[in-house]
C-alpha cells in the first residue's frame, strides 16, 4: 500500500507537534504524497457559565487559536503546503469524516497512551479513530 494522502491530526500538545514531525517525514519519504491538517474544536467548551463573556466571543476566540495553530504547522511542514481543514464538533468523529471528505490513505494522530482510570474518564481520541477509520491510522507516541 502506497500512502499518498496523510492527514495529520493536531492539537496544542508536545505529542501532536512529534505527530506532525513523524507525518511530515513520512509524506516527505512518499515523493507525491499530500499532506492535510485538521485541528478540531469542540464547541461546548465556549458555553462556560462561569466565563463571563459570550459564548460566540470565547468561541471565536477558539477558532482564531485554531487558525494560528494551523499556520504555525504549514509554515513547519514548507512547501508544498497543506491543506488546513478547522473543523468543529466530536474530535474523533470529526478526524474521521474529514479524512473521508479529503480522501485520506493514512491518518496520522499522536497518542498521549494513558490507561487505566484516566483512560476510562477521559477517554482517547486515537483509539476512537481507530475505531471508526476505515484506513490505517499511525498513532505517535511522547518522545519522552
């Protein structure tokens, strides 16, 4: 199988940067392969009632940090650059239709690999991927 489609999941933590480092590499070792990002943005965390602003400022608030983050990681990535996809909704969900909108061969997401109690309340965006793609998903772990 020949990946050459990759699209890379992020978010603000150390593991997605190694993520996008492993995926990047990746697609430069693929000579044609694209590469997409996708950052997305759960929409209940701007309806804090303790916040104080209005739900639609924190939430435009959130999609600016989530247009910056994608920058910052096509400029990191270089040419060719790739395509940037701010989605809002499920994380997991939301990773995987837009790999399907995008016609992805290979999702690459990073894993923070906790188990146990935290795992049980928290949950995992990538073992949810996993779950739900219907192709390969490559799941970074920490460097540390």
């Amino acid at each position: 199988m020949s990946f050459q489609r990759i699209l890379i999941a992020l978010d603000e933590s150390p593991i997605s940067v190694h993520a996008l480092e492993v995926g990047s590499e990746l697609a430069k070792g693929l000579a044609a392969a694209q590469i997409a990002l996708v950052h997305v943005l759960d929409p209940k965390i701007a309806y804090a009632p303790e916040g104080g602003l209005p739900a639609s400022t924190v939430l435009d608030e959130y999609r600016e940090q989530g247009r910056r983050l994608l920058r910052r990681a096509s400029l990191r990535i270089g040419e060719p650059q790739p395509w940037e996809y701010l989605v809002e909704g499920n994380a997991s969900r939301k990773i995987v239709s837009t790999a399907e909108e995008w016609n992805a061969d290979l999702i690459v997401i990073g894993s923070h690999g906790r188990s146990g109690i935290v795992r049980a309340f928290l949950g995992s965006t990538a073992e949810s991927v996993i779950r739900q793609a219907r192709i390969p998903v490559l799941t970074v772990r920490g460097t540390a």
